[in-house]
C-alpha cells in the first residue's frame, strides 16, 4: 500500500508538471499495487480529461463515442461532474478539468456546433489519413551526412561501345568520300593523258583497290571501335600511297 501511494504522489507531481503520460503511468502502477487506494479514480479521471484536451478531442474530454446520442452526454457529464467538482476532488488539476468537461458538454449539447465539429474532425481524420499514406524519405547516408558527395554510377561498357562504334562510322564516312573524289579526278587525268596500256594497268589496279576498301569497310562495320579504325586506314594510307606511284609511273 505504501508503494502504491508512492506511485500516486508522483502521478500528482507529474500532472501538475503537465507531464500527463508520466502521470498515467504512474496512477496505473498504482492501481495495479492497491486497487482500492483512495483518490486514484479522482486521479485518473482527471489525467484522462486532459489527454483528451491536449488532442482538443471534445468526445475524448467526455470519454464517449462521436456517435453518441444526447441522453448519453448528458449521463457522462453528470458522472464527471461529481468526480470533478472541486468541492469533492482536492487533487491538483481537478479545477481545469472540470472546466474542460462543461465547455465539451457545452458545445456537444449543441447541435449546430456539434455538426460543425463533426466535420471539421471529419477533415483532420482525412488529413492525417494522406500524409501516413505518403512515401517516407530514405534517412541521408551516413557518406552525405559527413558532407561527401555521393558516387556517379559509371556508363555502362555496352553505352561507351556504342559510341566508339558511332565515331569510326562517321570517321570512315567521311575517309571515303574524300578518297572517291581523289580518286575520281585521278581517273580522269589517267583517261585524258595515258596510253591504252597505262589505263588497263589502272583499271586492274583500281578493281584491287576497290577489293580491300570493301573489305576494310566490312572490317569497320563489323566491329565498330576505335581500333577497328585505326586498323582499317593504315591500308588504306598504304593503298593511297600505291595509287600515287602507279599514277606517276602511268604518267
């Protein structure tokens, strides 16, 4: 018995601290030490008032369900009252909480600003409703937190290949517009300025040269890299080379 009052002087202390879940806790260590201790309904009834009030939770205040009817409140009320008032509870709070009982009675009572109320609780509910449903935040790593920045993923090898493979395209492009003219004004002089033996030599010439850049395009083609392209124009530089040492002894 001497704990449970213990418990109860600090669930006193605790509620004038407004400290009202330390109290509650308090008062039912008390309770569950000595059930017949006196004062603790007093206590617990007003620690649950002000649960309620701290949540502005007019039925909560009372302690009834929303859908209570109005001979319902007024029972509560009248119950409450008597534990309240403070000329039978001397515990500290009893005053306030009796306040707080009359303005819910008050209010609830009434059926325009119990409608009122309804609806205004109605959106909270809803409120509160959506912001559970919402996705958390993932917590900061404890990297960013230190203030350093976070890693870039590297491009993936299939990404840089595509690339390298795009770039020796538009490269060989480009290499063999540039020799289809050198060789088409090539061609020209040959037919203009040789002999019938010249130009059949250059003819054989040129179908072989037409061969190996056919097969260095396919080369390229095939493996798309810049090493496939390098691979691909030290020939074609040999050929070019060729070309101009045939076309002279030609000449």
């Amino acid at each position: 018995m001497e704990e449970a009052k213990r418990a109860l002087d600090i669930a006193e202390r605790k509620l004038s601290e407004k400290d009202y879940d330390g109290a509650k806790k308090f008062v039912n260590k008390a309770r569950n030490l000595y059930p017949k201790l006196d004062g603790l309904k007093q206590v617990l009834t007003i620690i649950d008032v002000y649960i309620g009030g701290v949540e502005s939770d007019w039925y909560g205040i009372l302690g009834v369900d929303p859908l209570a009817d109005d001979e319902t409140l007024k029972k509560q009320y009248k119950k409450l009252a008597l534990c309240l008032h403070p000329d039978k509870n001397r515990f500290n709070g009893a005053e306030g909480a009796f306040k707080l009982v009359s303005d819910a009675c008050c209010l609830l009572s009434d059926k325009a600003k119990r409608i009122a109320y309804d609806q205004k609780r109605k959106s909270k509910e809803v409120k509160q409703k959506k912001r559970e449903r919402q996705p958390q935040h993932e917590p900061a790593s404890s990297s960013t937190k230190r203030g350093r920045q976070p890693q870039h993923e590297p491009a993936s090898s299939s990404t840089s290949e595509s690339d390298k493979a795009k770039d020796a395209e538009e490269e060989w492009r480009r290499w063999f517009g540039k020799y289809r003219e050198d060789v088409a004004a090539a061609a020209a002089k040959v037919n203009e300025n040789s002999t019938r033996e010249a130009q059949e030599k250059w003819k054989r010439w040129l179908d072989q040269y037409r061969a190996d850049v056919a097969a260095a395009a396919a080369k390229v083609h095939e493996d798309s890299t810049c090493e496939a392209e390098t691979l691909f124009k030290k020939p074609m530089r040999t050929t070019e080379n060729a070309n101009c040492t045939a076309f002279l002894r030609i000449r």
